[in-house]
C-alpha cells in the first residue's frame, strides 16, 4: 500500500491498492510514492474488470468524431466563448465519453490549439450523423470560421483496457490493485452509474505480467500475443514501456521498472 503526494504537495487520500466509486481528483491527476514511483488517477465505466499487474492500454479515436466541422446552430464561434457546437459522425456519444478529454482544433481558424472538455451532451448513432454541444473549461482563443474543424480526445486516463493485444492502442500504465468493472450503462441521455477510480502507475518498480522469458536488462513493449503483459522489444519501431529488472518467467508477474510517464 502507498499514499501519493500530489503536484501541490498534499496527500492523496486514496491509496495505490485501493479502488473507490468516489472521485478523490480529476482524471490524470499525479502522484508520487515516497520511493519515487509514479502514478496518474484513472477511472474505468465499461463492463470489464482490470486485473493487478496487467499492462493496460487506452481507447482508439472514434474516427466519425475526428475532423468535424462546428455545427449550423447554437454558440461557440467566437473568441472568448466557452461553449461550442460540433458536428460528429454516425458513431454515438454517450454522456462522459469526452468529459476532462481534449478538443483539438486540426484545421482553419484557431488551428493548433486543444481545450480541456468539461462537459457535453450526447447522441445516438446515426446514419445522417448529429451534433453535439461541448463546454470547455477555458475559452477559445480565435473566432471559429466555417472551415475550422476539430476534433474529440478522450481523457486517456478513463476506461482503460487489459484485454487487447494491439500495436496502435497507447499505453496508459498499470495498476496495483484488481479494479471492478464499472456499470456500462451509459448512453446517449445517461451518464454511467457506477465508475470505478484507481491509480495506473506509469514509472519505476512494478510487478507486470510477463511473456516468455525476457532478461535484464532487456527493453520491454506491450506483448502481441498475451493481452496485458509485457516482452521483449524485437524491432526499432517498438514501443519500449519499461526494462527487465531481473530473468522474466512466461505467464508470471514479475519486476519490471516502467518508463512510461513521468
């Protein structure tokens, strides 16, 4: 068990082998151990458990939210507003998909620049598409033009993943402690239930799921073939998430020091 201390200096009041439906602080919130460790706060809605130790990876973009103009109606295309509307495609939008997620501006008027998301309504998947309204926590900076587009990022602290072995996901870290799947049951008009909030550590010691045997002090990268551990790096373009701190053994958790984020 290990209480954080935060940027500010304070404690965090949950550990790091603990899990609460509580939200102590906002998503990607930092903590530090006092061996010098580090952690960032997480949270998981879906309808699947994470298990201790295991490498975890984020959500993919949703490709029919990337690039999308501003909508035909409502507020947001001035500087200094906080809230605007946004064109999405045909996938959904459930209520707390993009909450403390990023909109990035890609293209025309106010390119370049990302807004924390504080809130949004949703919609329903659609044939015809839909929109959406975004309220950012900080104004935008320059008058929106027909031709601005953006583009929705979700937090990639919320919902994290154990069970996938892709190549493309990022990687988010790992977590203590056995996290409870959350309720799914959000939608369009409802927000999930029940969210379960960890701590994912993302640099130094941790036990991590291991596949076949790599060695110190071998670089490791999530593993291809075994959802949520770790192997040894093969190829230059591999994505390098920590190093062996002593002879790993297939299919057991063992000490690997990651150097994800600091």
């Amino acid at each position: 068990m290990a209480y954080l201390t935060l940027v500010d200096g304070s404690m965090s009041p949950q550990s790091t082998t603990d899990q609460s439906t509580r939200a102590f602080h906002s998503l990607g919130t930092r903590g530090r151990s006092g061996d010098g460790r580090v952690y960032y706060y997480a949270a998981n809605r879906v309808n699947s458990a994470i298990e201790a130790g295991k490498l975890l990876l984020g959500t993919a973009l949703e490709s029919t939210h990337i690039n999308q103009t501003q909508g035909t109606s409502g507020t947001g295309t001035d500087s200094g507003d906080t809230v605007i509307t946004l064109d999405v495609g045909t996938a959904a939008v459930n209520l707390g998909d993009y909450v403390e997620g990023i909109l990035a501006v890609t293209d025309a008027n106010d390119e370049g620049h990302r807004y924390r998301i504080s809130d949004h309504t949703g919609k329903a998947a659609s044939g015809g598409g839909g929109q959406i309204s975004v309220t950012l926590y900080d104004s935008i900076a320059s008058d929106w033009s027909a031709s601005t587009k953006a583009s929705l990022v979700p937090n990639l602290y919320l919902d994290a993943i154990d069970t996938s072995t892709s190549t493309s996901l990022p990687v988010v870290g790992v977590s203590d402690t056995a996290v409870t799947a959350g309720s799914a049951n959000e939608s369009h008009t409802a927000a999930a239930t029940t969210i379960y909030h960890y701590w994912a550590q993302t640099w130094g010691p941790a036990s991590v799921l291991i596949e076949d045997t790599p060695n110190r002090p071998v670089p490791v990268k999530p593993s291809e073939n075994d959802a949520g551990a770790v192997a040894a790096r093969d190829a230059l373009t591999d994505r390098i998430v920590g190093d062996m701190m002593g002879t790993g053994v297939d299919g057991q958790y063992h000490p690997v020091f990651l150097r994800i984020t600091q």
